[in-house]
C-alpha cells in the first residue's frame, strides 16, 4: 500500500522551491498537503500574506504531485495538529528550517517517521524562498550573544556592562517576538521599506529608535535591537545607565565573522503559551548585573581570541546570568529542549533567544548539528 506523506507550511507566492519540496516529499509516497490559515500567518509572523488562503489552496492542489490539501484548523506553530491526527500519515516531512522539536516529539507521539529535508533546489535552478522574493526581505535581523537585558536602564543602572550583537542576513522569516529584534525590523520596514539605507550608521540606528520608541512610550524597546539590524557584522555595546550604549566597539574582521558563523546554530523552541509572564518574579541586584556583565567581557574575548570553548562556557554564564535575574526566561518546556543538547557531542555551550519560549536555542558548536539553521552575519 503506497504509503501518506504529510507537509505543512504557509506557501505564499509559491516558486520552484515550493516545488521542487513537494517532489522530493513526493517521493515517499501520496503527498497530502496542509496549508496555514491567513489568521495564523498573521499570529506567527505579524504581517499578511500575499495570496489568501483560498488562493494558496487553490494554487497548492493544483499540482501534480499533490494528492490533496486543505487549509489547517489550528493556529500556533502546530496549526495543522487534528488534520495530523485525522490523516495518520507515515512519513511527516520538513524543511530544516521548517523544524521544530514540538513537530518531531507530536510524531513520535503518533509513530509517523519525522524526515528533515535539506532544502535542495530543483536541478539547474536557483535557491528560491518566500523570504528572498518579499520587498523588505533585505533588512537584516540581529541576535545578542551575550549580554542581554543591560540595555534596559533598570538593568544597567546596577552595574555598568556591554550587550555583543550580531546583524545577521533575513535567509529565514522568523517568527514574531522570536527574540531576533523582528519588533524593531517591522519598524525598519516601515521607515525604510526595502534595506537600511546609505549613511552613517549611528545615526540611522538612533533614527530607528526613536521612531520606535516615540514621546510618551509606556515600555522603551532595548536600543540594542535597533542598532544590532542597523550596524553590520558583531558589535559590542557598552551601556553605563542610559537608554543609548555610551560606547560602540565593531568587529568587521572576516576571520573572526566567518569563525562565528561556523559556530552558531539555531534550534526553533517550543511556543511561548498564552499569557505567560516573562517578567514576573524578577530580582534585580547589582549582583547580577555584575555577572552578567562580566560574562558578556569573557565571551567578547574569547570570539576575539577564536576560543571556541571559552565562547561556549561565556554564553552559558550569560543565559545563567539573566535566568538569576529574570527565571521566567526558560519556562519548563524550553529547560528540557536545551537539556537535550546540553553536553552533547560538539555542543560548547548555549543561549535562548525569545524569552519564555517561541524563539530559538542557539548553540555554540564546534561541529554540525542535525536539523539546525546556520546563520550569515551581514558583512555592509
């Protein structure tokens, strides 16, 4: 009996990478195809799509190697869970970055094998995703490496330290309050459309902020956000207080960029669930503002010194650091998905992005590691 093969994912203005996905899945057998609902894009990615979900559907099942499709029940990023459940399918496929540990675990659950594609293009054809044909796609996103939470004046004012960003290419369309500064970039889209443009950097990087955080903002958003996808490459932000950092120290070494590529890689965690409470039970203390400065210093020498497992060990005490400060960073979920790779082979070291889940763990490796995301550090 031929067996059921089951893929699901969002399909805007479909291309040949869409396609050529399909047939790989394909060929495991009758390709049954679930498709995110216009109100779940709009949930996980805060923007609209371009083509309606009727559409979508209409253009989907239209292929040949499609058996069928529908439009999932669901929301979150496990929408099409009772059409799973329902269909039963042998083989549940995915693109790497279409991975997601909750995915694999919910198979496992269910006793459908879990394959993990490697995204090859059709032969002869170039790279295609959503994310690349998209306007605003150019303007980058950012991770903090170390550091984080000392550009908050509540933070810095107990001890002075530095938040070490790095401005990374959009190759992936990551999800809303995915810890990847996507709040700051939406409103980079908005001043900028397309890419940040010409001129001086800082001055574009306080432009953002500002139009960010306008008078009279209740909550002021980190200014390490906007200046992490406004300034290339790996910078250290030295902040003393105040909302803007008092210094800015930029790394544009293509050895030491290409050294830290090779060892991140990102894991999508489980999704934050409603109404959980980042900030509550905070204790802030000049302690452990202390130690997450201190951290922060170790990591930025040890990536200036090409130290991969000194860059591992200063990324933990980073994570640790904040988790004192704030512990509803790793609500239980996300402590057991990290727990999975911690210590395990090539695994140096690892932080959370998206406090409280619904970002990524990013690993500090010194080798490959199965179904995670690399990342580009944008170079100009």
């Amino acid at each position: 009996m031929t067996k059921k093969v089951f893929v699901s994912g969002c399909y805007d203005m479909l291309h040949s990478g869409h396609v050529a996905f399909f047939e790989e899945a394909a060929e495991y057998g009758d390709l049954y195809v679930g498709i995110g609902s216009d109100k779940t894009i709009a949930e996980l990615k805060a923007r609209k799509t371009i083509n309606t979900d009727r559409e979508r559907l209409y253009m989907v099942k239209a292929l040949k190697v499609v058996k069928d499709a529908w439009i999932n029940s669901g929301s979150g990023l496990l929408d099409f869970e009772a059409e799973l459940r329902k269909l039963r399918p042998d083989v549940f496929f995915v693109n790497e970055d279409g991975h997601l540990p909750a995915k694999e675990a919910l198979c496992r659950e269910l006793g459908i094998e879990y394959v993990v594609s490697k995204r090859e293009p059709h032969p002869g054809l170039p790279v295609r995703s959503t994310t690349a044909l998209r306007q605003e796609c150019r303007i980058p996103y950012r991770i903090d490496l170390a550091g984080g939470w000392l550009d908050q004046p509540y933070v810095s004012k107990h001890a002075s330290g530095a938040v070490l960003t790095i401005c990374i290419e959009p190759d992936y369309d990551f999800n809303d309050r995915s810890g990847m500064a996507t709040s700051s970039r939406k409103k980079a889209v908005e001043l900028w459309q397309t890419d940040v443009p010409e001129g001086d950097r800082i001055k574009l990087a306080r432009t953002l902020f500002c139009f960010e955080n306008p008078p009279g903002t209740e909550y002021v958003s980190g200014s390490q956000d906007a200046i992490g996808i406004t300034l290339p490459a790996l910078n250290r932000l030295y902040y003393e207080g105040g909302y803007w950092p008092s210094r800015i120290e930029t790394v544009t070494d293509e050895s030491v960029l290409s050294w830290l590529e090779e060892r991140l890689r990102l894991i999508q965690m489980y999704p934050r669930r409603g109404g959980y409470d980042v900030l509550a039970d905070t204790r802030i203390d000049r302690a452990g503002a202390e130690a997450l400065s201190m951290a922060a210093d170790r990591c930025w020498e040890a990536i200036l010194q090409k130290d991969a497992k000194a860059f591992g060990v200063a990324v933990r005490e980073s994570l640790e650091a904040q988790l004192r400060m704030f512990p509803n960073m790793m609500p239980e979920d996300v402590r057991e998905l990290a727990e999975e790779y911690d210590g395990a082979e090539g695994v140096l070291g690892y932080k959370i992005s998206g406090a409280g889940g619904g970002g990524y763990l990013i690993l500090v490796t010194d080798r490959e590691v199965p179904k995670s995301l690399k990342v580009r550090i944008r170079r100009k």
